[in-house]
C-alpha cells in the first residue's frame, strides 16, 4: 500500500441486487489495494442494509480500511416491489447529493441520518450505465474534469449483442434505426423500438466467443411480463457513448474472446476497458452468507448431506424478476425430481411466481424438497451438500456457481441469459441447456441442434428434464462436474498476486487515484 492524499471514488448502481452485489466486492477491493482510496457508495433505502451486510463480510475483524467505504442512502424508502419507483427516487436525488459531493460538504444518510463529514470532491464516478440522467447530471456540474466509468455487470458477449456494432455481431445504431423507422411510420418510440428489438427473420448471428444462433435464440421465452427493454438500451448506447470508458464485472476465465472483441471494440474508440471480474467475496468457497433468517435452510441442506450424501442437492432459482410463464413446466420439473428421488431448493423470489397450493403440500409432504420465497444464494452453492444450479443463467449467478465449481441446467429466458446458456453448454462444457422448455419466439429451429423444433409441450419438457437428471449423475455429469471446479480454481486466481483482475485493478487505480 501508498500513502498519497486521499482520492475519493463515487459509485452508484442502479436499485438491482444483482449490479449492486459485485460493485460491494469492488468497493472492498479498491480500498484494500490502497490506503489513500476513500468511497462514496450510493444505495437505495430498502438495499441499504443488504448492501451493508456484503460490504462488511469481506473484511476482517477490526479492519480499518472499512471505515474508507461511506455507505449512504440519498432517497427516500418506497415499496420495493415497485423497481421503477425505487429507480426513480434514487435519480431525482442524484443531481443534489453529487453536487454536494462535488462541492466538498458533508451529506447525510437518509435511511440512518448519519452525517458524514467533508470530503475532497470525487476524482472518478463508477456510475452504472443505465443512469443516463446521473451521468448528464454529473456532466453538467462537472465538465469533463470528472471521468465516468460505465459500470457493467453482465457477460461481454451479450454487451457485445446489444449495444455493439453490427460488425462484431451486435445490433448496431438502434437509436438510429429506430428514428428512422418512427419517421418513415409515424409510430412511437416504444412501439417501434420493441418491434426491432425483437425483430427475427432467423439470420444467424455470430458473436465472438459465441457458438452460431440464430437471431430469435436471444428470446427463448414468452416472459411473464413487459417492460419497454429497447428505451433502456437507447439510454444506455447514449451513456457508453459518452462516457470514458467501461468496468465489466467479467473474467478473462470466463470469455476471454468476447472480452478481447470489446477491447477491440473500445480500443477504436480509445477508451480503456477494465475486465475486474469475477467479483466474489475473498475466499469465496470457504465462506458463507448464512444468518438467523435463513437457518431453516441450513437445516435443510445439512439433512439431504447426511440422507443423499454430497452433491446431491438441485438448487432451483430464476433470480428475483424472472419466472416460466408456463407454471406447468415447473410442475413437471417438480414432478421429476420427486420421481427420480433428487433433493431440491426452488427459489421464488420472483412477484410474477405462482406456486399451488397443492404443489406446495405435496413438496412438503416429500421430505425431498423445499420451498422459499428467499434463498442464501451463495451459501447455497458453496455447501457440500449442493451439487447443481438449475438457473435462468444470469450472469450473476453464473459465476457464483462456477465460482464454486458447481455445473449448471440452463433454463435462459432473455437479457443475457441465452447467451450465458449458449456458452456453458457449448463451449465450456460446464453445464447443460434445456431447450424443450422454450416457448414464444423459442419454439423455431434450434441452430445448434441442425434445424429441430422444440415440440412445445410439457410431455417434451418432462422427457428431457428427466433425461438431463439422470445425465447429472453419469460420466457426462462427473465430466460437467470437473470443468466447472477447473474454472473454480481459475477464478480464484484471477486475483492473486499477478492475476488478471488484480493486475486490472491497479491499472484503474493508477490512472485515476
């Protein structure tokens, strides 16, 4: 460590535990690296605690450096079921609460009313690139003087996919196509930007680091609800294109290729790209999340251990948002595992989850299998007891469970969960990918699979979850199994002294603090 004048870092997510998480990991590495880093970390109120939780594990007992991470709320609590609500406070708040910052006046909590003390007005801002108007607000206090770094937390390949150009497989100048299409129609924005969003004609894309799909495999899914993603991605093209450069919670372990493609890609716009993943906890696989409120859990995991013995336990989660439109399918998934003697945790965390009454006594009545509104993520996959993820395939969650050598079953639904499913499957080799469970757009010709259609009905569904299920447990599955705890070890590497991501994150540290 140096002893140098104290530089203060700003970081913002956008209110998602899933930006929020890794970007705490981020904050804890940056003031372990250096003794003169102080930072102000925003986070809305009803994550305040959360994020508290994260920040102080990955310290030691008594350590000083946590004292250098100022964690404060800047708006007011809302129901945080109600996401663009929470969104919404925490960007009118902005403007005031960096203005004061960047005037080097004290500012206050608003969830704990503590009041921190003047601080040297921050020197960089990681700012998450879907808060185009914090950045503008940023900008208009700041100029240029202040550099912005896009604060990125999903895989290189569906950046790439999204917002890069059509040259490297992305979809190009959508805010230019969709300008143009509103012009030539007369028709909104909105209704216009989802129509070219989800736009398919069955090209085949090809994405660096990707196996081959065709353009409507990036939206296997009917979801189970809307949300106009195609305004979110203008917004986002127009911060990437204004600020000075990117932070992506990737690793080279992970996709080396499509993160070279994206320093390609920004290389020509000379900005510098910053690959500071994976973002887990030091010590990853020996530590654990687990409290008093998730004991029953515990206990749960513990009995399977002793009944089923290691790595028998499917753990079930499709995040905090997205949930099967076809509550069948999870029906027959259930159905399955109670048929094949498998031990379980389904995860619900979703609004839009439905589980029946009768399902749920069934479960119960098992001993096989448990179900909770809320889950111990990590935790989870770091138990003995746990031997696969049954996941939508957020980036997230993908690199927990690699992170600690557990294989994945696939079940992606849109964002960047098919191409994280393509890549697991395909090219790494650490998990597997349902198909018959696509619906929507899903239910075209497989590329990977020479053309066949997904038959579209729970008898299909059921035969190949079965079929996935006794495959875990063959040479195909141990094979899985040993891919995954290869890229265990590497990411556990990727910080140690010399590591990729170590070596990154001094880069950024010298050029900034």
């Amino acid at each position: 460590m140096t002893s140098s004048p104290m530089s203060h870092v700003l970081m913002v997510s956008i209110p998602a535990w899933g930006h929020l998480r890794p970007l705490c990991v981020l904050a804890a590495r940056l003031v372990s690296e250096r003794d003169n880093v102080l930072i102000t970390f925003l986070t809305p109120p009803n994550m305040f605690q959360k994020s508290r939780s994260e920040i102080d594990r990955q310290f030691g007992s008594g350590s000083p450096a946590i004292k250098r991470i100022r964690l404060l709320s800047i708006s007011q609590f809302t129901d945080p079921k109600d996401l663009m609500a929470v969104f919404g406070l925490l960007v009118q708040a902005y403007p005031g609460a960096y203005e004061t910052l960047a005037q080097g006046k004290s500012i206050t909590c608003s969830t704990t009313g503590t009041s921190f003390d003047p601080a040297p007005a921050p020197v960089v801002v990681i700012l998450d690139f879907f808060l185009l108007e914090s950045l503008k607000a940023t900008r208009a206090l700041s100029g240029r003087s202040v550099p912005i770094i896009s604060w990125i937390t999903g895989s290189a390949s569906s950046f790439i996919r999204f917002w890069g150009p059509e040259s490297r497989g992305g979809m190009g100048d959508l805010p230019g196509k969709i300008d143009a299409e509103v012009a030539r129609t007369n028709k909104s924005p909105v209704e216009v930007g989802e129509k070219l969003l989800k736009h398919a004609n069955g090209s085949v894309v090809k994405l660096p680091g990707l196996p081959p799909m065709y353009d409507y495999e990036f939206h296997p899914q009917k979801l189970a609800f809307e949300i106009p993603m195609s305004m979110i991605l203008i917004a986002a093209h127009e911060f990437l294109a204004d600020s000075d450069g990117i932070m992506i919670a990737s690793a080279d372990a992970y996709e080396r290729e499509s993160l070279d493609a994206v320093r390609a890609w920004f290389g020509e716009m000379q900005k510098p790209v910053y690959v500071v993943g994976p973002l887990l906890p030091a010590g990853y696989a020996a530590q654990s999340d687990v409290n008093e409120w998730n004991a029953n859990i515990a206990d749960f995991l513990s009995n399977m251990l002793e009944k089923h013995g290691r790595r028998s336990v499917l753990f079930i989660s499709f995040g905090t948002v997205f949930w099967p439109a076809t509550p069948e399918y999870v029906e027959e998934l259930i159905e399955a595992l109670l048929e094949k003697n498998v031990p379980f945790i389904l995860a619900h965390a979703s609004p839009f989850a439905r589980i029946s009454a009768e399902l749920s006594d069934k479960v119960k009545a098992s001993g096989l299998g448990m179900l909770t509104p809320w889950s111990p993520q990590q935790f989870i996959l770091n138990h003995p007891a746990t031997g696969w993820f049954l996941t939508h395939g957020g980036h997230g969650g993908v690199t927990e469970s690699l992170g600690s050598g557990i294989p994945l079953i696939c079940w992606p639904f849109d964002a960047d969960q098919p191409a994280a499913a393509a890549h697991v499957s395909q090219n790494l080799k650490a998990g597997f990918e349902l198909i018959e469970v696509r619906t929507g757009l899903g239910l075209n010709p497989v590329y990977r699979l020479g053309g066949e259609v997904p038959k579209g009905n729970r008898e299909a569904v059921g035969a190949e979850i079965r079929r996935v299920l006794d495959a875990c447990r063959g040479p195909e599955g141990e094979e899985l199994r040993r891919n995954a705890e290869r890229l265990k070890g590497e990411f556990a590497a990727a910080w140690e002294e010399g590591g990729p991501a170590k070596a990154t994150l001094r880069g950024f540290l010298e050029k900034y603090v």
